[in-house]
C-alpha cells in the first residue's frame, strides 16, 4: 500500500464513525452458527468494507420448535461450524438502539461455511432475534496489537469465546472452551495472524478447547 492511501485510510478514520457511515447497510450478511442446548448463537461475518464493516453477535432461537431443539443437539454432540445465508436485510437494524429494531428473519441453513462448500439444509428457518451481545462498528484504519481481546459467552456447561476484532489486519476467532475459569472478558497475547488457541486456553484457564471458526483472508 502506498503512503498515499495509508493517509487517507488515516485520515477516514480519525472521523467520527456516524459521520462516515451509511444510514443502511443492506444486503445479504452471512453468519458463523454456535452453540448447544444452553443456547443458539450466530456471528456476523465482517469485513472492513459496507456494508458488512460491523462485528455483531446474537443470540436466537428457531421458530420452529423441532428444528431449533434439532439444531441445539447437533451443536452439542460436536463443536463445528455452521452458517446461514439470510434474506437480504438492513444490517443496522440489529444494533439495539436502532429505532426499528429487526426482531426476526428468514435464512437458510448451513453445515459448514454456506460460500465454501457447506452442506445446506433442507428448508428456510425463521430465526427470532433474541438479544444482541454485541454490535460495533469496525473501522478501516491500519492498526497493530500485540494482545486481543475476547469475550466469554454462554451457560451452564456450554461456554464460547470470541475474538473482538479491532486491529487491521485481524482475525475473526471463535472457540468453545470447557471449564473456563475467568468470565467477561480477558486479554490475549497474540503473534500475528497465527491462531492464538493454546494462548486463549490458558487466559480462561480452561481444561479443553475446540476451534469452531478461523477467518483471516476476510479481514485483511
């Protein structure tokens, strides 16, 4: 990159984010699946251009009781990904202080990644919305660290950690662990783009971990 556009990234950045970003980020936004019995989750699959340059986490459930109970056992038997491809929506409307905040949508479902070969399922799913654990916005400014932080989400005796994604460039990262001892989040010492799994077992003081999702060729 030349020092030309290195400035103007710079410059983009220093602005206040509502001041550059769209009203609408409409479109088709793709989602990482996780979870078990305790919970349903999905993660937005970003990147550091519109209208997918948010990082959002939710949590949901399936209309359809049979399918979400279904889903929920096949996530719990062994940690994997999944995704789903939804209609086309307003990607704003998740942030929760939206002023028509979106409740529910329709998406096809995913074993695998649905743009890489995923085996899709049969049917459409109503997914209903029921809380938004995070929603930021991400900026496109060049940024290095040394240290990540991530975030523990889950109950019971299912828990999840993600990567919050504030670095350019940067990975999107999420892991099941077993036992964690640390809640909230915790601090991460990172190499690069390399998978940091033993390093984020040891910040939560887990007994185990299993890697559900690792994305660095979106986040360059």
């Amino acid at each position: 990159m030349n020092d030309t556009k290195r400035r103007l990234l710079l410059a983009l950045a220093a602005l206040p984010l509502a001041a550059g970003a769209a009203e609408t980020a409409v479109g088709g936004h793709g989602m990482a699946v996780f979870g078990g019995r305790e919970g349903l989750y999905a993660s937005h699959l970003p990147m550091f251009h519109a209208p997918h340059d948010s990082q959002i986490v939710l949590r949901f459930h399936l209309a359809d009781a049979a399918a979400d109970r279904t889903l929920r056992d096949t996530l719990a038997a062994r940690p994997r990904l999944w995704t789903f491809d939804p209609e086309t929506f307003d990607l704003l409307r998740l942030d929760p202080g939206h002023a028509s905040p979106l409740r529910e949508f329709k998406a096809r479902f995913f074993e695998g990644h649905f743009e890489r070969g995923g085996r899709p399922q049969a049917g459409e799913q109503r997914v209903v919305v029921d809380e938004v654990l995070l929603f930021r916005r991400l900026s496109p400014a060049l940024r290095d660290a040394a240290t990540g932080r991530y975030r523990l989400i889950g109950q019971g005796g299912e828990w999840f950690a993600f990567k919050t994604i504030d670095r350019r460039p940067d990975f999107d990262h999420i892991v099941r662990l077993d036992a964690p001892v640390p809640r909230g989040e915790v601090e991460v010492p990172l190499q690069g783009l390399e998978r940091p799994g033993a390093a984020v077992q040891r910040a939560f003081q887990a007994r185990g971990l299993a890697e559900v999702y690792f994305e660095t060729g979106d986040l360059r």
